[in-house]
C-alpha cells in the first residue's frame, strides 16, 4: 500500500475539529471518508491517505474531504443516490 501524509493543520480549528484524531473522525462522519491521524506517527495536524486505490476512488475521496472542509462548497453532496447535506461551518 502506498501512502501521503499531507499536512491539515490549517483545518484544525474550533468548528471543525481541534486535533488529527477529531478531524480523521469529522471527515469519516461527514464525508464518508476514511484517513488514519497523524498524531498516531507523531505528526499532530496531519492525516494519513492511501492512494493504493484506484483513479476514481482517489479522486472521489478527495473530492469529498473538499466538499467537507471548504467553507464555500455546495450545501449538498451526492454519494451514489445518498444525498449528504452539511449542517456544518
């Protein structure tokens, strides 16, 4: 598996989450989306991505991580025929 360990320390804020552990879990519940936190390799404020996948999963995930972190995203996302609303930021 190969991995990238990109650094989200500028999404570490209040509303959102305050730590790698609360922001991996943030973009799980929010995005569907998994990543394993930083912290667990000593490295606070960023997250660990496989990019082992293929093209569209990556893209996709990436997709989604946006669709949850930018303030000026769409309101509503589609995952398949599941309609996700942010009622967050």
């Amino acid at each position: 598996t190969f991995y990238a360990l990109p650094d989200f320390s500028a999404y570490l804020r209040e509303s959102v989450a305050k730590t790698s552990v609360e922001l991996a879990n943030f973009l799980l519940r929010k995005a569907l989306v998994v990543t394993v936190p930083g912290s667990a390799f000593g490295m606070e404020g960023y997250l660990r991505l496989s990019y082992a996948g293929d093209l569209k999963g990556i893209t996709e995930g990436i997709e989604r991580m946006k669709w949850a972190l930018d303030p000026n995203a769409p309101n509503e996302i589609y995952i398949g025929d599941r309609k996700l609303v942010r009622d967050w930021l």
